[in-house]
C-alpha cells in the first residue's frame, strides 16, 4: 500500500493544485519512484489511498497497467490519517497470513523492498534510518534482538516503509488515526521488530526538501 491521501499542508502552495505524490524531483514525480522500485522487487498489486485531489491522482495512474502493476484505490470519503487510512483499505489488503508491506508516499529512498523481513511473531517490522536534522530526537529505539521499542538509547527515526500485520490495527480506534501512537503501543508489547536502512532516505514535507532531493537526484544522474 502507498499512503497517497494526505493534505501537504507545509508543501503549500504546491499542494494547493498538485497532490504530493504528484510533485517531481530529478525529472520524475515521487509516486513514481515508489511503483517503480515496488514493482521491480515483485510487488505487482497496489492499493493506493485517495483524498486531497485524488482525482487527479487517479487521473495520472490510472489502474497502474501502463506501469506494470495493478492498481486498486481505497477511496476516503474524508483524509483519515495513516491509520485510519490503513484499516479503511484492509479489505483490500486481506490476504491468508496477514500480512502488507506500506510506504508512505511522501519519502524517497534506495531501500530494496524486496528484502523487507517477514517477522515470525509480533504485528509491524519498522525500516528506520539515522535521525536527520528535522527529526534530530528520532521515534523508535533499535534493540540489539531487533525488537523495537519506544524509548530508549539510539533513537532512530521511522522511515515510513513498513511490513504490517492486519491484527494492528484490530484495537478500537478513531477513525482519524495516526500510525505512530499505535505502533508505540504495539512496541511497548513487545510486538514490533525491525531493522536500519543505511543508504539514501529522504523525508519530503516542505517544499526546501523536495528542493535538497531535486538536487541530489540531479547530482547523481550527472556524469
């Protein structure tokens, strides 16, 4: 699933006629990126969430065949947060054991989707990356064993790339619900796992961002 719903509300004013996953940083829009190297690492079925403009979102992606991939919108009759917009889409997800991998649609990063671990326990294993200076405190703790927990030394932060387990989001919840209080809680129960991505990740939330991304793309690409 790409979370594509949200608002971009400190992307303004590009956001005021382009969703974000639509905006563009080294010649290609950022939802692209994402359903390129998903489909590469074998993830043929996508589910994308839908709200803030995503007329045009669909508009652009259409049902995903001329990228190689199927397409399946979740459609949400008013933005519902990351949580929110997960549980909305799980019929959508269901499969025999459980589990999906999400990727926020407002990152960009060299993570190879293929090699996401499949825990044999617990709900979530979390892709975190080292703290970067919007986020300098982090939000997850990386034990030795791999668990992940709330507090604790090292923090690193949530690269919003994760392999989730339907049984999350069984709790009772709004239905405008972000993931993190959740995954919190799930890792104080000793539920959640992960590991750290040490390549390229960046966070795109302003516009100075997607800007710093355009150039390091750009830089990359020359010869």
């Amino acid at each position: 699933m790409i979370l594509a719903a949200g608002k971009g509300e400190r992307m303004r004013p590009l956001t005021l006629t382009t969703p974000k996953p639509l905006l563009q940083a080294g010649g290609k829009t950022l939802i692209d990126y994402h359903i390129d190297r998903l489909r590469n690492a074998g993830f043929n079925e996508l589910v994308i969430n839908r709200a803030w403009l995503g007329e045009k979102l669909k508009a652009y992606l259409g049902d995903g065949r001329s990228r190689g991939v199927s397409i399946d919108w979740s459609d949400e009759p008013q933005p519902l947060e990351t949580a929110g917009g997960i549980r909305h889409a799980l019929p959508k997800l269901s499969n025999k054991d459980g589990w999906f991998l999400v990727v926020n649609g407002d990152v960009w990063c060299d993570f190879p989707f293929a090699e996401v671990p499949r825990p044999q326990t617990g709900v979530a294993h979390l892709i975190l990356t080292g703290n970067p200076d919007h986020n300098p405190n982090g939000d997850f703790h990386l034990e030795d064993s791999g668990k992940v927990a709330s507090t604790g030394g090292n923090m690193l932060t949530f690269s919003g790339i994760s392999l989730l387990h339907q049984d999350l989001f069984s709790g009772a919840f709004g239905d405008e619900a972000k993931l993190a209080p959740l995954l919190r809680r799930a890792a104080d129960a000793g539920l959640v796992w992960g590991s750290r991505h040490t390549g390229e990740w960046f966070d795109i939330g302003t516009p100075q961002r997607l800007e710093q991304l355009d150039r390091w793309l750009n830089n990359e690409r020359s010869p």
